[in-house]
C-alpha cells in the first residue's frame, strides 16, 4: 500500500516569511496529491491539490510543486499570516474510475510567529 | 455549497451502548468515507462507499458497521465499542472518477467510558 513521509513535524516561521512543508510517497500508481489544513477543532479543510500530470500549481499565496521521478511534492505559502497556523497534512492516492480513500502524511504543525 | 454535516459533533457512550454517527452531504457525490483520528495523529480510512455499496473496509472490526441508505447519507453504527476507540470520526465526500478532491465534515468526537 501507499505510504506518504511528511517533513518537518513543527515548523516555526515568521510572520511575513515563507513556510515550505515536504512530503515523499511510496507508490508509483499515485496520480492526486491534496494538502489539507486542520484547525483545531475542526475536520480537514482541503486547501490546494495537484495532480501527476501537471509540475506545479498555485492560488494567491500557496503554491504546490510536484517531482514523480523523485516522488516529492511540497507545499510552500509565502508571506505567512497568523491565520495559517494549523496542522497541515499532505495526502495522496490513486485517482481512476473509482473511489479510494487518502493516504496521508503525519502531519505539520505550522506556528507563525507575531 | 462543499459542506458535509456529522451529527453528533460530540458523544459519549458506555462500552455496552449502541449509538449512530450520521454524515450527510447534497453536493451530489457518488463516494463516501468515514476516517478515524485520533489525537495528534492524521485521518487513517476506516470505508469507502461508492454508489451507495460498501467498496473499501480496512479491516476494521465488526464493532463498526456502516451504512449507506441513500446517497446523501452515511452512517455509522456503534456497538460495544473499547476506550480505545476513542477518537475524532471524520466523515467526507467526493465525485467519483478523476476530479477526487475530498471535503470533509467537522467530525463527531467520540468518548468510550
């Protein structure tokens, strides 16, 4: 089965500065990449997604890049606010015909500092 | 409209209780899910239901039984369930096919006592 590594665990920036979140996968089958962003207290908001045909991919300050050679994607925000602090999970899985279900990282623990 | 409800949001069961989690979506999809968290750990998928038929049970003890009576319903029956069972359940849904991104409810947090 798939197996997704998330690094780092916590991560500590500035405010203003850029935060990058690095994730590797294991299988090759996987073609959808989503990042989620969880409050505490709430489910799993998706915040931007990037499939294995397309290199990278952004909305306003998120951007996500994906190396399938290397099975590598990270997602960087820039010009962080404290809003963006939350766990943030990477995820992948095979998406064909049917339905599978999400593999995700461990997750990271982003703390933007005033 | 991407919402998905759970109901409860919260719940507390004896160990010899029956009890229901409830999930509902009206976005249309065709799958859906129920996950697992507990604390400090990431969503980990317990069923995949696609076209209202169970596709997807990772081994999960009969303890949990789901159920699908409709296409914008998901639930989750309980039934004697351990301490260890205690955790945020996360319901979510999705389009069938290529376009799969996946919402997901607030979560119904269960405590077994």
């Amino acid at each position: 089965g798939e197996n997704v590594e998330q690094h780092p665990s916590t991560l500590s920036v500035q405010e203003g500065d850029s935060a990058v979140i690095k994730c590797t996968y294991s299988d090759s089958a996987s073609n959808y990449f989503p990042w989620y962003k969880q409050e505490l207290g709430k489910g799993p908001q998706l915040i931007i997604d990037i499939r294995s045909n397309v290199g990278e991919k952004k909305d306003q300050r998120i951007a996500v890049t994906l190396n399938k050679t290397a099975k590598h994607f990270s997602l960087h925000i820039t010009e962080t606010q404290p809003e963006d602090s939350a766990v943030y999970f990477c995820a992948a899985t095979y998406s064909g015909g049917g339905a599978d279900g999400l593999t995700f990282g461990k997750g990271t623990h982003l703390i933007i500092q005033p | 409209d991407t919402e998905v409800t759970q109901t409860p949001k919260h719940l507390v069961m004896g160990m010899t209780n029956k009890k229901s989690l409830k999930c509902e979506q009206h976005m249309g999809h065709r799958a859906m899910y129920w996950y697992k968290q507990k604390a400090k750990k990431p969503p980990e998928l317990m069923f995949v239901y696609s076209y209202e038929k169970l596709s997807i049970n990772e081994s999960v003890p009969s303890r949990f039984s789901p159920e699908c009576p409709n296409s914008s319903l998901l639930n989750l029956h309980l039934h004697a369930l351990q301490p260890e069972d205690s955790a945020l359940y996360l319901c979510a849904s999705s389009r069938m096919g290529p376009q799969r991104e996946a919402f997901f409810g607030q979560g119904t947090r269960l405590t077994v006592v």
